[in-house]
C-alpha cells in the first residue's frame, strides 16, 4: 500500500517538473472572488463555501467540506466507523436542516453516515445559516441550516477529473460529465467511487483505525432552461451504495458474524433518491414565480455491531409548492405554499420492531421588507399538522440593520419542532458494552415526546481597513433553549444509555469571536475564538454536554502566487484548531483500569495542503491532517475484551488515525 502511495506522489511531482520551466511567463491581472463569502446587505447570518474554498482541503465528501469553515466544528463520531460529524452552535447535525438545493436530504435514517454520501467534486456551493433557517423549507431547523448546491449541467465544465489516494488507504475517482442537448436542455453524469482496502492499526489496539470500505455512486442529472416562457426545470437520479467492515483485525464476517470469536460489525447502504424541481416566472411579471418541488428517496441499511443488530430502512416524499410576488412594490415581497411529507420507517433494533409512518402537512407565509438601505427583515410563519406531532405553529424571524459603512447588526428568532430517530441518530453507541433503556413518557415516537427549541441570536459584523489592507470582525452570539429534549443520556452508567424526556433544564450558549485580515497581498488569514455553554438536566445532575469542548480556537491562513501564463500558480493552506478539554461520558463505576478521567486534555490539530495548478485544465495538490500526530490513547475502553461488559469504542475526543498525507489531481475540460 504504500508503494502504491509513493508511485501516485513521484508521478505528480514528476508531472511538476515537466511543467517548471514554464513559471516565467506573462503576468494577467485578474479580479478576484473571496472563496468564503459573507455579505453586508443579505438579511440572515449566512456564509457561502464556494467551490474554491472546497479545493482548499481534502473534501472528499460533504462532511469533510468544513475543516476551513469556523462557523462549523468537525469531528469523529467514534473510534471504529470513521464518520465524520459535524456541529454548529455546539449542537449536532440532527438540529440542522440538511437541504439539497433547497430539499431537505440528510434526515432520519441517514443522520449519522448521510453527509459522507455525497461527493465532494459534485459540490458548487454551500450556504451555512446560523439560527433557525428559512419556513419555506420546513419546520425542523433548530440550530441553522446548511444547503449544498451541485455541479449545474448548464453551466458545468464538459470534463472533469479527481484522483485521491492517501496514506490511510483511502483512494477514490471521481468522473464529472456535462453536456448540452440543445440550447434549452443539458444533462449531467456525475460518478463517484472509493475504496479501502487495507487493514491499518497504528495505535496497537487490535481494532482497525478505519473500516474497510467500498462505495459507489451515481448522479444523473437534467436542467432544462427557456428564457423566453420563463420555465426552468431540474431532474435527478441517483443511486449510492456503500459497504463497511470495521472491528477487530482478526474478525472474518463470513466465520465471526453472530459469535464471539472476534469482535466484528458490517454496515450495507443502498440509496435511491429521485426528484424534481420545476418554475416558472411570469413573462410581464419578473418579480412573480411559482415552484413545485418533489423528492422520493429510499435508504436502506443493514448492519450489525458485534452481537446486536440494526437494519432501517426509510422511505420518503417530499412536495413543496412555493408562490413567490410582492406587495404593492419590490420592498416588499413574499413567499407562501404548501408541502406534505410523507416517511415509512422499517426499523429492527435486534428482534424489537420499531417499524412506524409519520406524515405532515403544512402551509406557510414568509414577509420580506428591504427599504433598500439600511434595514430589512424576515418574517415568516406555518402552521402544520402531524400524525404524532399534532397542529403546532413556527414562528420565525431575521432582521439586519447597517448603522454604517461596513457595519452590520442581525437578529434572529425562531422555534423549531423534530422527531427523534434514537436509534438511527444514536447508532453509534452499539459499539459499545451499553444496553439501550427507553424510559417511556407516554409520547407517540419511541414512547416519547417530540423535541421543541426556541432559538435567539445576534450578531455584529464590521469591516474596516488596518494598515490599509481588508479586515473584519464578527461577534455573534446565540442561545439554544429546550421546551423539550430527548436526552441521550451517558451520565448514568457506563453499562447503558438512557433515553429520556427532558426533566429540567437543557440549553445551548454559543459565542464566536470571528477576526479575518489581508495580511499581504493574496495571503489571508482567519482566526475565530468559540465558547460552548451547554448544559443538560440528566438523571444524576446537571451536566455539561459529553464530548463538547468549552473553548475552541480555529486559524487558516492561505497564500496564493501571482496567476501567471496559462493560469499556472501555487496555492498554500495550513489550518490550526485548538480543541480545549470535553466533558467524558460516566465512567466511574468502571474498574479502575476502565475508569476514564472526568474531563479529557486539551489538544491541538494541525492541517496543510499545496496545490500546483499547472494550467486552467490541470492541477496536482498534496497534503496532511493531523500533522502534529495527535492521537487519543486509549481509544477504546477496554478493547482487549469486546464482549466484556466494559468495552465502549463510542467515547472519542480526539484522532485515532495519526499523521494522514495524502496526494491527487484534477484535470478538466473547458
């Protein structure tokens, strides 16, 4: 394996050199675009991730597109699957809306390993939401919402090619197909496949650091477009499915499955998504349109982890249709419509079937006021009904005010309202010795009610120069409370996890102190201080949340070499996060040798990566995570004894794989 790596890093660098005597060349003078871009006039707290600031780091997949982002924290959800989650606001990826061009996407069953299906090269652009998102596409968003916009068949380059292969044994291809039918229809064919192959186990702890892995996945995509009618349209087709193998070294799934030879865990995915999107904007009316949005998905995952098993399968509708005009004049403007969702759960927790359907319906209406100048607003409500939800209301609001040049002030109040997949979203915990106890409160999903959270923010934004180069600063802060909660409860005993309903207190305090300066001319550096207040009532006391650092510190500084003839240049990253200590879950009643700290140390995590883009169609990049070789030891309680009542491969705080470099190239046709 790693001749296989050595051959990949000499070709690229032999492919450099082939290309060096080319550096003095004419010098063009071009405009550029931030590749992380916030705005002064948008009413929301919104950062938009371009598919510039994408090729920064290795993003192989959408949960690995915000190592350069502070807004969103990154880390592994435990010590075997390799899964990579991510929160904002201190709260997981269940309290965000996860949308796909506007459709929600990663929700119930995919919660926990959706974000890792969907490729980085198919990735345009995302837009990150800080606070509750938008009415119009529904009603659970609690913390935020991030919407990820793909490669677009229209305006997509014909041919492109990436090539990833690192030392971790991870090697993926991605192929990316555009073409135009006519001058109204084009189409996509995005591929997408990666393999892991080997077996790694750098910390000597007998279990695999990374699951053996195979994944392929389709994308057909076709937009048509007709300026003259006003109709636009989108369809898609897409079909993923992925196979993990994670656990022991020695583990056979073929001889071990269902014994207690090795301790071994399978995890088969298939997914079906297909949907469709289809406007119209009025011919004598530009300000006036209408959408209908429609989404069908199955996801189906078979798994088992060690002796327990676990197989969900969800199938999903989605309809939405949205009116949008204004009121008398474009200062003020609406949005309203109607959408339905439909999902049939098929979920086996061993032999307990916890098979059910949920469905709602709602209607919405969102007011936008902009005197075009220095104030505007967002103010939007629905009203849904669902099968176990019942009728509820979702009031929500965003304003912006600019005092001055540069300077922006927003504010922002919402309610969210979800269902808890615990299961599902907490499927992780199987690798572990814990039994799963449900405390029933009489609620209709799982015994329990549904979680209910208002969420307020504010945030201050100013631009200035200082040393007369670009500057900005950013202090936002924003406050998560619980009506209700499912409590994942860890603080009990090490031996089990409880779900419960909230029985107290249960909220969320995020500040982040955001600074970002020129420092010199194409070398930027980001810098963002974060403080988590977040604590929940559990059973045994009031607890800062397991595995949450209080304080964390992100830097990124970038540097890019003047664009010389035929587009050839250098491109240099480096980031730094400083993850301060993590409540542990409870482990006390352990033996002492099980027995982990209260709190763990704080660490720091090094990343880099160098591109070399030879011309407009070809570049080659390398680069590292984890340079600093940080890892977590013990990563696994008691991974001698898997099938011992102390074993637990769920409480990671840091790493398990040390130093990973990495190696790739991207070639296109324009």
């Amino acid at each position: 394996m790693k001749t296989q790596i050595t051959i990949v890093v000499l070709f690229l660098f032999a492919v450099f050199n082939s290309y060096s005597q080319d550096t003095l060349q004419e010098i063009k003078v071009q405009s550029k675009r931030k590749s992380l871009q916030k705005s002064y006039t948008v009413t929301g707290n919104i950062s938009v991730i371009t598919s510039k600031e994408l090729l920064k780091a290795a993003c192989c997949n959408l949960a690995e597109s915000f190592e350069t982002n502070p807004s969103i924290d990154v880390s592994f959800s435990d010590a075997l699957t390799g899964t990579k989650q991510i929160k904002m606001l201190g709260l997981t990826s269940p309290y965000l809306m996860m949308t796909q061009e506007n459709i929600p996407s990663v929700r119930g069953a995919s919660q926990v390993f959706g974000l890792s299906f969907t490729p980085g090269p198919w990735i345009e652009s995302i837009q990150i939401t800080k606070g509750a998102g938008s009415v119009v596409n529904g009603f659970e968003s609690v913390s935020g919402q991030i919407n990820t916009e793909l490669a677009k068949p229209l305006t997509g380059d014909p041919f492109l090619l990436n090539v990833y292969g690192s030392t971790d044994s991870r090697f993926e291809l991605n192929g990316n197909f555009n073409k135009k039918l006519s001058d109204k229809w084009a189409t996509s064919l995005l591929l997408h496949g990666n393999i892991r192959d080997s077996k790694m186990d750098t910390n000597a702890d007998g279990f695999l650091d990374n699951p053996l892995q195979k994944q392929i996945n389709l994308l057909n995509r076709y937009q048509y477009y007709n300026s003259e009618t006003g109709w636009v349209s989108f369809i898609n087709f897409q079909y993923m499915k992925d196979a993990k193998v994670m656990g022991q070294l020695s583990f056979n799934p073929d001889t071990d499955r269902g014994t207690t030879h090795s301790w071994g865990s399978e995890i088969d995915t298939q997914k079906i998504d297909i949907s469709t999107k289809i406007g119209y904007v009025f011919k004598d009316m530009p300000y006036q349109s209408i959408g209908f949005q429609n989404a069908f998905s199955s996801y189906d995952q078979d798994s088992y982890f060690g002796l327990k098993d676990y197989n969900i399968k969800q199938n999903s509708f989605y309809s939405n249709l949205i009116f949008n005009s204004i009121i008398n004049n474009e200062r003020n403007k609406f949005a309203t419509g109607l959408n339905f969702t439909y999902d049939n759960y098929i979920e086996f927790v061993s032999a307990t079937n916890y098979s059910r359907i949920d469905n709602t319906v709602g209607a919405f209406f969102e007011y936008t006021f902009d005197n075009q100048d220095d104030f505007s607003l967002i103010l939007g409500g629905r009203v849904d009904y669902g099968n176990r939800l019942g009728v509820f209301a979702t009031p929500r609001l965003h304003m912006k005010y600019n005092p001055w040049e540069k300077g922006v002030l927003r504010a922002s109040a919402g309610r969210g309202k979800r269902t808890a997949n615990i299961f599902a979203e907490n499927q992780t915990l199987f690798a572990s010795s814990r039994t799963f106890d449900v405390t029933n409160g009489g609620g209709k999903i799982y015994g329990l009610d549904p979680e209910i959270a208002w969420n307020y923010g504010l945030s201050f934004t100013q631009g200035f120069k200082l040393f007369n180069r670009n500057a900005d600063v950013t202090a936002d802060f924003y406050r998560t409370n619980f009506q209700n909660q499912v409590v994942v409860d860890v603080m009990k005993s090490p031996q089990e996890v409880v779900f419960h309903n909230l029985d107290g207190a249960s909220y969320a305090n995020s500040f982040q102190l955001e600074f970002n300066y020129e420092l010199a001319k194409r070398l930027e550096l980001r810098t963002a201080y974060k403080y988590y207040d977040i604590k929940t009532d559990y059973l045994t006391g009031k607890y800062q949340k397991p595995l949450q650092a209080t304080h964390r510190f992100f830097g990124n500084l970038g540097y890019e070499t003047p664009v010389l003839n035929k587009g050839q240049q250098w491109k240099f990253d480096f980031t730094y996060n400083w993850i301060g200590e993590q409540q542990l879950p409870y482990t006390a009643s352990n033996p002492v040798a099980y027995q982990l700290s209260e709190f763990s140390p704080s660490y720091s995590l090094m990343n880099a990566q160098i591109t070399k883009v030879f011309s407009s169609i070809f570049e080659v990049y390398v680069g590292g995570e984890n340079v600093g070789n940080y890892r977590q030891d013990p990563a696994i309680v008691d991974s001698q004894n898997p099938f011992g009542p102390y074993f637990d491969a769920t409480i990671l705080y840091a790493p398990v794989f040390g130093q990973m470099y990495y190696a790739g190239l991207r070639f296109k046709i324009k």
